[in-house]
C-alpha cells in the first residue's frame, strides 16, 4: 500500500458522492464511514492498493438469498472462491 495524502473527511465523503450518488446502497455506505470517522479520529488518507491489499480486504456479512459472506467477514480473495464454487 502507497499512501497518496492525507484527506479530509468531507474529501472522502465527496468520493463517496461522485462515485456512488444513485447507489441502493449509497445510504448504508456513508453511515459506514460515518462510523469509520469515529474510529479513526478523523484521520484519513488516499492510498494506493495492490492486488494483494486488495485480496485482503475483509469483506462484512453479505446475503443475497445465500449467504456469500459469513457474520465473521471473509477476505475479498475468499469471497472469489466461494463465488467460483457456484455453478
């Protein structure tokens, strides 16, 4: 991982905007950080991801009539296998 620079919530809240606006899901995601904030006392930086950062990334409980993502989260290359497993 690369950092980039330090932003500003509002700057990742924008992000958010632009690239999400019309989302179903837009709502659930600014909560999200909005809790994130909390966490990390408004520290947040641009950051660049490498395929191996990014397979790590746990993924939170997903369930679309089956459940791709367990209550405990799953790494992002874990959620690939159990997709490939479908027919």
């Amino acid at each position: 991982m690369d950092s980039v620079k330090d932003v500003t919530f509002g700057e990742v809240l924008e992000g958010l905007h632009r690239e999400n606006s019309g989302s179903k899901s837009y709502a659930w995601a600014e909560n999200r950080l909005k809790q994130a904030d909390g966490l990390c006392i408004g520290r947040w930086a641009l950051v660049i991801l490498d395929k191996a950062d990014i397979a790590n990334i746990v993924l939170p409980a997903h369930r679309h009539g089956i459940e791709l993502v367990p209550d405990s989260g799953l790494a992002v290359s874990a959620t690939a296998e159990v997709l490939r497993s479908f027919p």
